[in-house]
C-alpha cells in the first residue's frame, strides 16, 4: 500500500469516527434520561456541549495546534479521543457525564483541527 493510500485511509478512518460518535449519542437519549434520570432540557443541554466545545476549542485552536508536529498532534488526539471515551462510558452520574463530554468534545474538535492541518500540509 503506497503512503497516500495509508494517509488517506488514515484520514478516512478520523472523519468516520467523529460521525460515528456524533450519531450515537442522539439515539441513546430515552437510555441517558433514564439512567440518569434528568429531563430533557438537560438532555438537550447534553447535546448542545457539542456546539459550546467545538467552538471554544476551535478558536483556542488555531492559535496553537499549528505549532506541534502534526503527526505527533494527531496521535496525541487521538489518546485523548479514546480516553475521552471510556471516560464518558464509565460516568456514573449526570454532571461527571456532562463534564467528561466537554472535555472529550474539546479535544475531539482539537483533534479535527490537527487531521484539517495534516490534511492540508500534505497537500499543499
């Protein structure tokens, strides 16, 4: 397999596994309500971390992440992605699951951030 073929697949596999976590979490609201046991205004607020982290880590972002090593930057978020989700996955209580969200969602964005500049350093 040539190097672009791996980049690209590499790549590939980044963009499909922030879809893929995105969709999940709206399906398991009735669970996460129950669970939980909150109403679905804090669900909602649940759901809107997304917008309140990808922005904030978004701007905090292009600031900085230009100054790592891009590989070393993708695989670093990519550690945290992970552990972003065990954390989320072993939250026992609705305010650890929000905070774990937060911050997963904040290095997830960083993450995509770091996957945008390998993209276009590669190419350019």
């Amino acid at each position: 397999m040539t190097k672009e073929k791996i980049l690209l697949l590499t790549l590939a596999v980044i963009q499909f596994s922030h879809i893929t976590y995105f969709m999940i979490l709206m399906p398991l609201g009735p669970q996460l309500m129950d669970s939980f046991n909150i109403l679905p205004s804090q669900f909602a607020l649940l759901v809107s971390t997304y917008t309140f982290s990808a922005g904030t880590s978004g701007f905090v972002g292009a600031f900085f992440i230009d100054r790592f090593d891009r590989k070393k930057a993708i695989l670093t978020m990519a550690a945290g992605f992970a552990l972003g989700t065990l954390a989320c996955g072993f939250a026992q209580t609705y305010y650890s699951f929000i905070n774990h969200e937060i911050h997963h969602r904040i290095i997830r964005r960083s993450y995509g951030c770091a996957n945008s500049l390998h993209h276009w350093g590669c190419y350019s």
